[in-house]
C-alpha cells in the first residue's frame, strides 16, 4: 500500500481525503451518475469500486433497514480473495476467515451399509491455483469489510437504507435517462431519482430485472435441502475438514467448517420435492433436519447445542439471456443504461459455493467500464461486453453447477460421463478435475469482444493464456529487494497494467520503453490526460529475469520511474527481478520466453487481455484506440 505521495497525514492512512464536493449525505440527490440497487456481495463490490471515484456521484439503495447481520453464504473462493486484496482487504478476511485446506469424501462402508466410513481426502485447492487459501467466512463480515471502504473512500459513500425500487424506466433523452421510483419501505414515501445508469444487485426476486424485462430461465431440480450453522458435540472425525458424505438410505450431507474453530454448517439432503406439495418440506422444522443429519452420520453422533441459522431451500439453476435493458437485436442502435449483477440475473445451488463468488466478478467486470465511460475515457459501446462477457460464464457455471448438485443428490444427469450409480469414489474425482471452478479461475473470456484479442503469440507466455486472470508470481522489488506478489500490484483504480518481461539481449525492451516515452503514438501519450499520473491509464512494469543486485534503479527508464503527486515525487516501485533466493522463477514458472520477453496486457479486473512480442509497441495503441478516446 502506498501513501503519504501528496503529503502526510495523521492517522488511518487509508481514509483518503474527503472531496468537499461530493462526499455522502443521507438525503438523496435528484440526480445521480450511478444508483446500485441492493447491498449484498455484488452491490458492494461495484460501489465499493465506484466510492473511489470522487468526479462522478454513486448512491447504493437498500431495502433492508441495516447491514446484514448474519449471511447466508460463506465460502469465498481463492480467486474471490485475490479479488478482494486489490481493496487491500483480503489479508484482514482471511485472518478472521477458517481455511479449507482439504476435503474428505464419505460413503456407505463396503462391509456394513448401514453405517458410513471415510472413502478419500484431497487438497483442496490445486497447488499453484492462487496465492490465497479457499476460506469459509460469515458474508456479513465480508460486506462489512467492503462498507469500511467504502466509508474510508474520498466520497465517504454509505448505502441509504430502508429504500425499495418500485418502477422505473429510460427515457429517450437527457443527461439522466434513467429515471427511477423509490419508496421507503416503512412509511410508503416515494421519491423519484434520475440516473445516468442503474444496477440492479437486488436478488433473485429484483425488481430491477423485472422492470427491463428480462427473466431468470432454467428449472427447479425440484430437490430440497436444509442448512443450518450449528455448535455441536460430535465425535465424527472429520469435523473440521469440508466433508462430503453420502449414506445408503438417508441422504447426503455437506459439512462446512466455519471459522472461530467451533461453528460448523450442514446442508442435509431433504430429497425430491412434488412440485405440487412444496409447503411440506417448507414446514420442516430444524430438529427434523437434525434428525435427518443424525441418520446420515451414523455411527457417530451428533449432539447439537446451538442452531446460529436454518432455512430450507430448493435446488434452482437459472439464468437471464442479457445482463443489461438492450435486446440483442438492438445492440447495434442502443446503448445500455440499466444493468443487472449476481442472483440478479442468475441463481445457483450453494452445494459448489458459486453465488457471492460468481457475483463479485459481475460486479468487478462492470465497474471498471462504468469508471471508464463516466470519466469520459471510454467509449460508451464499451458497455456492451459486460453482459457479452458475463452472461456466457455464468451460463457455463450453471451446467456445472447442475451437474455438481445432482451428483451431491445421487442423480445422474444424462449428459454425465459417469456412471449412473454416483459413487464416493466417482464424486471425488469429479471434485478433482473440476477445481479450477470452485477455486474460482476457470473463467476465460473468448475473444468475441473488442476486451480479448486473439492468443496468437501464446507461446511467449504460455502460463499467462489470453481470456484468463493474470496469474500471480513471487517476484523481487529492486527498489527495496523485498519479495512480493508480482499480481498485487493491481488496485481497484480503473488501470490497465502492462508487464513487460524483459528479452534476453534486453534491446526489444529497451525499445519498447523508448516507444511508450517518446514516440508520438505511444498510448501512454495518447490516452492519459494532462495533468493525471502517468500510471493512472496504464501503468508499465518492468520484469528482468537476472538477480536484483545486478541491477540499479538509476539506471532504469523514466517509463519505470515515473514522477507522480502534486510534488513530484519518484514511484520506484515498478521494476522487478525473478526470485534467485528462494524461487521460483518466474520466467519459467509462467512460461515466459527468456530469448524474446513478452507484454502481458492486462485489464483492470485482472484479466490478461493480450500477450504481445516486446516489438509491437504500434499493436497496443491500436487496442486502447478500440475502447479509449484519444486526447484531443
């Protein structure tokens, strides 16, 4: 974390200075840049993200009359907390947070049926997936750690609670098309508010979606389970450890250690449900679900002291067809001005831990583009790849999400490759070869927008695919030698980051600096504005792959030591070094061609947008000319 660059302050170093002309205040302006419409996961990411940006005016909306208290998910996966850390939060959640380091699988035992025995045990997370743990964490304390943020930001921003949408509409013209009607949700007071744009974060059930028409499709698997966080005495051994067990008769069940040591959840199988008799299974009380969960660990016992949280719910996988208010069939005349994010616009079971971990991506994706248009940057057909971005990897995580709730069920789905009889065995290795989803990273955006260009030079970087998130690297800071992540240099700011790895002769990059420094067309020059930081478009990283006491910062290109601040002051903190202390390397850890070097551009949630040869210099400002405006 870097501060102090415009001076020192006392205190907190990360409140930032209030801006005096446009910090929040409980009463709502008539008009509003961005209204975010709902405070979970995904309503907290996106405002989180926008808090920061002082030149345009975010409210966020809440029904409820309060933060939550208790959430209902509770895993974050490893690509969740990477996100997260760019807020600079993810240090202080995983420390609070209980790890699931491995999974246990349970089932029928081959010599009795009528009792259960452990099958198998896997790591978890797949060596080298992430930096980060997958962690099990109340979702109240995870938003409470996005509204400190947001309090900490330079708008001061705080959701108004004890407010509903109840219509809205766009108009054809104006500054503020959006225009948008909220009550109060205890007296019926309405209020109208315009807006530049709306987000709709506001569950399964939005009103949002509801108002541009769109609707949530797919089916019910008509199977019911209950959850419930509980305090318990138990002598089952693998209490805490994320366990997966499957009885001969009873069900199944999903243990889910939590944190504090103690809490732990149970997802117990309630079985099929008659679509035609849903209030008996809705009536279950939380001891016949205790009692269920008993039967599914015998032998051993379960001894409950506490319930912290029950419901009963339904298996449901659905989807929207558009994430925003245009019809395909208008993309071409229409932009978009109202959008949709997480239950939203698509519900998954909670048996993969999908939900909060697909929707803060959704939240991640559009924020940087809503920055980017409102700063008058971006063109505003940038806007159209949120939905042609996200509403394909919420569609593939669905399929998974059917398959992997019907095997956890004992359902076999036709499209499987296993065997109809889902055995322990079968679901472990299932579990096995498809970590890259529950672990987060398998999201890979095609190159069907003008974000994601063509892999045609994947073979410099073989370890960073185009479409993927930038995989992170332990690397050396020359300034201070100190061994960091070469990935947490990413900052929710709007930024693009362009790593350069250096060649072998080092003349192509060499070149490459005094293309972005001098040359005319270099994009740094085209597309950051006067006056502005000149890492505040793209911010160039430098990476050698020789040992950091055989290099001098003074010796480094300006494009390297940029001046930033209203002082001046030298930023020496972007030039970086393989680690010959204790590795790995990360040349070879990410394939990296040590003869030609490579450019990693990377977009500002993360995602590699293109692997270029150091020569291409022209090919990058070719990229931003498709999305960013050229200074005038």
């Amino acid at each position: 974390m870097q501060f102090y660059m415009n001076g020192f302050q006392v205190g907190d170093p990360e409140i930032q200075p209030a801006d005096s002309g446009n910090t929040w205040t409980p009463q709502l302006p008539e008009c509003v840049d961005v209204l975010v419409v709902g405070s979970g996961p995904a309503g907290l990411m996106l405002t989180a993200q926008l808090s920061t940006e002082a030149s345009f005016v975010t409210r966020l909306i809440e029904r409820r009359d309060g933060p939550l208290e208790i959430g209902q998910a509770d895993g974050v996966s490893a690509r969740s907390i990477e996100l997260l850390h760019t807020f600079g939060i993810g240090e202080k959640l995983i420390r609070e947070a209980y790890w699931i380091n491995e999974t246990a699988f349970w089932g029928p035992d081959e010599t009795d049926s009528n009792i259960i025995a452990r099958s198998g045990r896997v790591q978890d997370t797949a060596d080298d997936s992430s930096e980060f743990p997958h962690v099990v964490v109340n979702q109240a304390r995870l938003q409470a750690y996005l509204l400190e943020y947001m309090k900490k930001s330079a708008t001061r921003l705080e959701p108004n609670y004890g407010l509903e949408l109840s219509d809205l509409h766009v108009s054809d013209s104006g500054d503020y098309p959006v225009v948008a009607t909220l009550n109060e949700v205890l007296t019926g007071v309405e209020t109208v508010i315009r807006a530049k744009y709306v987000v709709g974060c506001d569950g399964a059930r939005s009103a949002v979606r509801s108002a541009i028409g769109r609707e949530l499709k797919g089916e019910s698997a008509n199977h019911a389970w209950g959850v419930l966080d509980v305090l318990a005495r138990t002598d089952f051994p693998d209490v805490r450890l994320k366990s997966i067990i499957q009885s001969a008769e009873h069900g199944n069940i999903l243990l889910i250690p939590r944190e504090g040591d103690y809490l732990f959840r149970i997802y117990v199988d309630l079985g099929e449900v008659d679509p035609n008799q849903r209030s008996g299974v809705r009536s279950l009380a939380q001891d016949d679900v205790i009692a269920r969960a008993q039967k599914v660990l015998h032998p051993y016992s379960l001894d409950v002291k506490s319930v912290v949280w029950f419901s009963i719910y339904e298996v449901g996988q659905r989807v929207t067809d558009g994430f925003d208010d245009v019809p395909s069939e208008l993309r071409d005349s229409r932009l978009p001005r109202v959008f949709i994010a997480g239950d939203a616009c698509h519900t998954h079971s909670a048996k993969a831990g999908q939900g909060m971990n697909v929707s803060m991506p959704d939240a991640n994706n559009l924020a940087w583009k809503l920055i980017s248009v409102l700063r008058g940057r971006a063109v505003p057909e940038l806007l159209h790849t949120y939905s042609a971005e996200r509403q394909p990897i919420a569609q593939g995580l669905i399929d998974f999400d059917k398959e992997w709730s019907g095997m956890m069920a004992g359902l076999h789905n036709e499209h499987s490759p296993l065997p109809q009889v889902v055995t322990p065995q079968n679901l472990q290795e299932y579990y096995v070869k498809t970590r890259p989803y529950t672990t987060g990273v398998a999201t890979r955006y095609k190159p069907t927008t003008v974000l994601t260009t063509e892999d045609l030079h994947q073979h410099l970087a073989t370890g960073y695919p185009v479409g993927k998130r930038f995989h992170s690297a332990p690397v050396i800071r020359l300034a201070d030698a100190k061994r960091v992540q070469l990935g947490h240099v990413h900052k929710p700011d709007g930024a693009f980051r362009l790593y350069a790895f250096c060649d072998r002769s080092g003349t192509h990059f060499s070149d490459l600096m005094t293309f972005l420094a001098d040359s005319p067309q270099s994009p740094l020059r085209l597309f950051t504005p006067a006056g502005a930081d000149a890492d505040s478009v793209i911010e160039v990283l430098g990476i050698y792959p020789g040992h950091h006491r055989d290099l001098h910062i003074d010796d480094q290109p300006a494009v390297l030591t940029p001046t930033q601040g209203i002082f001046g002051l030298t930023d020496v903190f972007k030039v970086f070094t393989t680690d010959h202390k204790t590795g790995p390397d990360i040349f070879d850890l990410r394939g990296i061609s040590r003869d030609e070097g490579a450019m990693i551009l990377v977009r500002p949630d993360q995602y590699v947008a293109a692997v270029l040869p150091l020569t291409r210099g022209p090919e990058l400002t070719a990229y931003f000319d498709r999305i960013y405006k050229r200074l005038a």
